[in-house]
C-alpha cells in the first residue's frame, strides 16, 4: 500500500487535498496521514492536530500564533520522519509547509516532496522560486502560467494540472433562462474573519449608494459558516441588507448574478467562470500596507493574471472607496463597454485555464504517484 502524507494549512487547501486524496485513491492502493480539515476527514484523514491551527494569513495574525505555528511545524516534521511516507504533499500554505519541508529534506533526503499549488513567487518574493529545488521535486500548478515562471525564476519542475474550478464549471455555467437583466448583486466580503471587518463597512456604504440608484436591486451575500457570525454582527450596521445564502445557494446564485462586489481571492475566479462583472477591493491592516513595495505584479486579481491585463477593476487600500466602487457596478448593471468588456475577457480565461481531459486532480494524482512509486526508492 501506498503511504502519503498531506497537509494543508487553510479551508481552500482542504479542498483541494479532499478531491486529491479521492483521485488517489481511484487510481491506487493508498493510506493517509497528515493535517487536514473537515473535507479531508470525509475522506478518511485523521489529522495531526486541529486543522484551525493554521489558518492564518497576514502578517499580524501570523506573529500573534507565531509560538504555536513553530510547535505544530516541529510536531508535523517529527511525525513524518518516524513513519517515513512514500510521498509528502504540501498543499498550498507555504510559510508552514515548506518549512516542515525543509527539515524533513535535512533528515530523509529520499523522501519524494510534491508541492500542490505553486507559491505565489510571481507576485513577491521571487527568490523563493530557486531555493525550492533544495527541499521540493516537483511543482503542481493550479494556474497557467505558473510554470513559465518558475522555469524563468529557476525553481523546480513545475506542471500546470489545472484550477480545482475546472471541476465545477458545470455548476459555474448558467443557462440561458438563469440569466437576466434583473439578476442579482452578489456581495462577497471574503472568508476570512479580518478581511470581512475590513471591507464590510466599505461594502455597507456602497450598497446603500446602490440601493438609492436602483430601488429593486436585489443583493445576495454567500457566507460561509465559519465566519457567519462575523458576516452577521457587520450586517446589524447596515442600512440596506442583502439575502444571506448558504454555501448549497451559491452556485445558483452565480448563474444568475448579473454583477458581483467581492473581496480580491478565489471568488474573482469563479465569478469570471460564471460570467459575472465584477468589481473587485481589498484592505489590508496599516502595517501590512507597507510592504506593499514588495509585490512584483501590476494586479492582485486572479483573473486579471491569468488574462494578461486588468479586465476587472480593481481598488486597493484607500482607493476602495464606497462612491469609486458604487459607481463602477452600477456601470457593470447596465448593458455597456464596461459589461462587455468583461464577459469578453472572461470567455478568453475560460480558453486558457480549461485543459480538456482528465480532471485537475487527477492529473495531480498521477504525478505524485510516480514519486511515490519510483523504481529507485523500492
């Protein structure tokens, strides 16, 4: 039997090792260990520790559990080297990941290291690219031109196997009856807990902008349960509230969208693969906004990267103003430039993130397994 090890270190890397851990198991004999959420539990991962351990992002939150970030990395790297793997896959979360990569490297050289979801080295950090070849073998991407990078930057092997999206474009794909001129604004202020305190009083002042322009809107806001309550206690202060839906009320949500407020993250590329305009802000805390001479992109947006130009506007820090975003989707509910610009650049994301074939995870499966199952390592 086949020996993986995952971890993944937030609630969109749970997923992903959810739908990987399936696709290895349809292709081999396989046990798992490692470090997962609820998603991966389903899938029969009895993690280490309490996933929640390391969902953290930013770099306030990460000092404040800085001390249990270091104890869960030196537990992770000690399990693994007593009940040495066939294969260790990091996923995604790379501040905790690649550090129990390296240790375990320094101490068993031979054990195979995949690492699914390519490290933004695109966007800072670029250095990081060509210190991975220490510790990691070979890269699985999960956008397109990830690999072009990391041959440039002379990081490791890389693959783009495809965006774990690519396998719900069905429940992305509207039909004709579900759109509509009337549909409605969809509002996503992030699923993290401090950027929702960040950007809900902005969303809040620019709902009300839009409500007084367009009396019947309606508005909708997905929340995710973990962080409902935060969702909820922001709305209270809200002079216009949107529908909450559930997570089963998402998707056909973005099907019948006709434009969509969201915080810069993942949900730009599913509101891009729906079709839906968009405009896009985000906030970070004071401290933070410093290192921004860091970042080595012209854009922070998903589908804008992957496009090659900004398709979607995007405001950033002070710029994320309630009149600059209220204006902007009010441009995108009418039929114009603004909207057709988008819907256009969307149908081209769509050509290139889209491999035809076998499904991104599967793909990501049958890589991991020739590490696991080299003939040099029997």
């Amino acid at each position: 039997m086949t020996h993986i090890f995952l971890i993944a270190g937030e609630t969109s890397g749970d997923r992903l090792g959810a739908l990987l851990m399936g696709s290895l198991r349809s292709l081999d004999d396989v046990s798992f260990s490692g470090v997962g959420g609820e998603e991966m539990a389903r899938e029969g991962l009895d993690s280490l520790f309490p996933f929640g351990d390391l969902a953290v992002m930013g770099l306030l939150p990460v000092l404040a559990r800085l001390p249990r970030l270091i104890a869960r990395i030196d537990e992770t790297a000690r399990a693994i080297i007593a009940n040495p793997p066939d294969c260790l896959v990091l996923i995604d979360a790379p501040d905790f990941t690649h550090r129990v990569a390296r240790r375990v490297r320094a101490a068993l050289p031979d054990i195979p290291i995949v690492d699914y979801v390519c490290p933004t080295v695109w966007a800072w950090r670029p250095g990081r690219a060509r210190r991975m070849h220490a510790y990691i073998d070979h890269v699985l991407a999960v956008l397109p031109f990830e690999p072009e990078v990391l041959a440039r930057l002379e990081g490791p092997p890389c693959d783009y196997v495809g965006h774990p999206l690519i396998e719900k474009l069905e429940l992305l794909t509207a039909t004709e009856a579900e759109k509509s001129p009337n549909g409605p604004l969809l509002i996503l202020p992030g699923s993290r807990r401090a950027e929702i305190q960040r950007m809900m009083p902005v969303y809040g002042e620019t709902v009300a902008i839009l409500a007084r322009e367009f009396p019947t809107l309606e508005m909708a806001l997905p929340v995710v349960p973990h962080v409902e309550a935060t969702v909820s206690k922001e709305l209270s202060k809200w002079d216009v509230k949107p529908r909450l839906l559930t997570q089963r009320e998402k998707y056909a949500a973005f099907r019948s969208a006709r434009a969509a407020l969201v915080t810069s993250g993942v949900a730009t590329l599913e509101l891009a693969l729906a079709n839906v305009p968009m405009a896009v802000a985000y906030k970070v805390a004071p401290l933070e906004s410093l290192l921004g001479f860091l970042v080595k992109v012209d854009s922070i947006v998903l589908p804008n990267l992957i496009v090659g130009f900004r398709a979607a506007p995007e405001f950033l820090q002070k710029a994320a103003t309630p009149l600059a975003l209220a204006e902007t989707v009010a441009g995108l509910m009418r039929d114009g430039p603004a909207r057709s610009s988008q819907l256009s650049a969307f149908k081209e994301l769509r050509r290139k993130i889209d491999l035809k074939g076998a499904a991104p995870s599967l793909r990501a499966a049958e890589i991991i397994l020739r590490y696991a199952e080299r003939p040099d390592r029997k």
